[in-house]
C-alpha cells in the first residue's frame, strides 16, 4: 500500500502489480566493489572505454591503458609474499617505501617512479568515488615530476652543421630531412610523421601548415618559412616508422659529429644490480636482463630522438618571439609548463628584461642627436 500511494500508477500499467510484487522479493544487489589495490587498477582497466579522457571523449588512450597495466604488474611484484595491499594502506609511509623500492631495488628512473606513485594515487581517489576507504594522507604521498630534467634539444649551430653534412646513405638523408623539417614546425613525432601534402593549406595568402595534434587534440597551424620551404624543396621525406627514425636520429646526429659529452638519460639492459649489460659481437646481450632508463653522461648524439624535435624549435625560439606565439605552435597550456619544458627559471626572465633594457639603450644611444642652432642676427 505505502508503494501505491508513493507511486501512484496508472489505472491502465496493469504489470505494475505484477513488477511491484517481483521486485520486492528480489531485490537487485549493489555489487561492492573490492577494496585491494590490484583488484581496482584491474577495475580501471576495465572500465576504461567508459572513461573520460583528456580531450573529453570517451575511451582511455591505449597509452594510459597500458601504463595502468605495468602499475598492476608492478604492484603485483611488490606485494608478493606478502599480504594483498589495501587502497587504504596507501599513505605517506607506504609511499616513500613504495617509491624507494621503484628507484633503488628495481632501477626505474625517478621520473618513471613518481608517475607510477601518481597513477596508483589516482586509483584510490577513483575507488574513494565508490566510498572505498582511503587514507587521509593519501594527498601527501610525494609523487609528480622531479624537480630538473636533462632538456635535451639541438642549438642552431648544431642544427646547420647537421644541415651541411656530406651523407651518402639515402636513408640517412631522409632521416636528416625528418629532423631538419621537425625541428622548424616543433611537434610530437607522433603527428610529424603523419604529415601530407594536405596539411599543407593557403589561408588568407599565407601559407601554413594545419595539423590535429594526437595527444592533446588541438587544432595547430604553422606558417611555412623559407627555411622550411628550402628544406622541403623536393618534397616530404618518405614515410618511416617512429621506432627507426628514433634510431636514425642518432645516426645522422653521429655522423655529424654531434657528439659532446652530455648529460641526459637512456634506455639500457641491465642485470639484478642495476649494472649495464654488455653486447657481443653480434651486437646481442651477453645475458639476460630488464630494459631500464639509466641517467647518465654520455655523447649527445645517443640521446637523440623524436622529441627533439618540438624540444628544439621551442628552446631555440625562446627569447626571439614572444612566447605566447611559440605556445600556439607547441601547445603548451600554460607559460609555467612552456618554461619548465625548455628548463627556464626567473633568473632567466631577469635576463631576458635586463637583455631588453640593453637594447632599448643601445638604440637610444645610436639615435642621432639633433641640435638646436639659434639664429644670431647681424646688426
């Protein structure tokens, strides 16, 4: 009866008895969700085509899917032998040892450490959504990006010495192409590749380039300069797959002598110590291993790759246009990333007004001074 009056039916649904009575002895149960941190990175996983992603769409990446896949794998290494990990354990203790355990006993690089400590993290907030308990320090487990990265980019001298480099290997020299043209248009190697003669438009008597960038979704247009007109004067280089032009980056960068000792981190086969494993002759590893990021000082031309691309077009521009119109080019949300991206700080910026001000002086000082001569009249 308290159903009827809260519901009150229509004289005409004559299942609603029927459908009433039905679920009244059989109640449809919530299922409860578990509270193990492997069971809800595999939840995430999961759910993931139903998931909003960066661009407001639907459906995680493939990337992100992955990367959510390693952290169950990950996590699933650490807690062996032990008891399952609740979402609740997670808290500031749980990660520090979480993250010292990544960095100093499997060897994963401190940037890829604290991006896993950040994806577990927002595992547990997507649980606390379905009343999962969490910690109440799990806001202040340390995770983010580390404070300095080794900003690996090609100075302009470089560049043209790349530029003038007697290369006979044909494929070499579609490389070179690649990596000249990239570094003047600054994008991802993932949306330089997919570039074709259709990108390439006249918009109000100006010609540039428009490109949908993969990873943000953002619409880009890029003036075409001379200098990129001359380096496509024959047309595209030839299409290549990101993998082996990584690979012939470095080749190309080697043959130009591009080789000073530089700072910067790669990707190496190491042992159970963390050590580096050897190759033979044949150019295979002497025993097995992990493939790790190792930081390390080595000849610059080793840590080139695709990335260095954008990475050179922005530092090189830097200081030269203003800088919001290198963030329409690169994409950058904010000037804050744009700056952390090309590894500038305040002392820069006082450097840059200093800069400014010398400037303004020197052409005020070149300015011809003009004197007042009074006429003096004879008597």
């Amino acid at each position: 009866m308290k159903v009827y009056k809260k519901e009150k039916p229509n004289p005409e649904n004559k299942d609603w008895l029927k459908n009433t009575v039905h679920d009244y002895f059989n109640p449809v149960k919530e299922e409860k969700r578990s509270d193990l941190i492997a069971d809800c990175i595999t939840y995430v996983i999961d759910t993931a085509n139903v998931r909003e992603n960066n661009k407001k769409g639907l459906g995680l990446s493939t990337s992100r899917i992955n990367s959510y896949k390693n952290l169950l794998k990950i996590i699933e290494k650490y807690q062996k032998g032990k008891n399952p990990f609740k979402v609740k354990d997670v808290d500031i203790r749980f990660g520090k040892n979480f993250l010292n355990w990544l960095i100093n006993k499997q060897y994963y690089s401190e940037s890829y450490a604290r991006k896993k400590v950040d994806d577990l993290k927002t595992v547990c907030r997507d649980a606390e959504i379905d009343g999962i308990e969490t910690s109440t320090q799990l806001n202040k487990v340390k995770g983010g990006k580390p404070q300095k990265e080794h900003i690996i980019y090609l100075s302009p001298q470089e560049l043209e010495k790349i530029e003038k480099t007697h290369i006979i290997n044909p494929t070499l020299q579609n490389a070179r192409k690649w990596l000249l043209f990239g570094c003047h248009i600054g994008q991802r190697g993932s949306d330089l590749l997919k570039i074709t003669e259709s990108n390439f438009v006249i918009r109000q008597g100006l010609e540039v380039i428009e490109l949908k960038q993969k990873k943000t979704g953002k619409n880009i247009t890029i003036p075409i300069l001379d200098k990129t007109k001359e380096i496509l004067s024959n047309g595209l280089p030839r299409k290549i797959s990101i993998q082996n032009l990584n690979n012939y980056f470095k080749e190309v960068c080697k043959v130009a002598g591009i080789d000073h000792p530089t700072k910067g981190s790669k990707i190496l086969m190491v042992d159970k110590n963390g050590k580096e494993i050897p190759k033979d002759e044949k150019g295979n590893y002497i025993e097995k291993g992990v493939k790790r990021t190792i930081t390390g000082i080595y000849p610059k031309h080793e840590l080139i790759s695709t990335h260095v691309c954008r990475r050179s077009f922005a530092t090189n521009l830097y200081g030269t246009l203003p800088t919001a119109l290198i963030m329409q080019i690169t994409a950058h949300s904010t000037e804050k990333m744009f700056l952390k991206y090309i590894g500038k700080n305040s002392l820069d910026y006082a450097q840059q007004i200093a800069d400014f001000y010398e400037l303004q002086k020197i052409k005020k000082d070149k300015e011809p001074q003009l004197n007042v001569i009074k006429n003096v009249s004879s008597h």
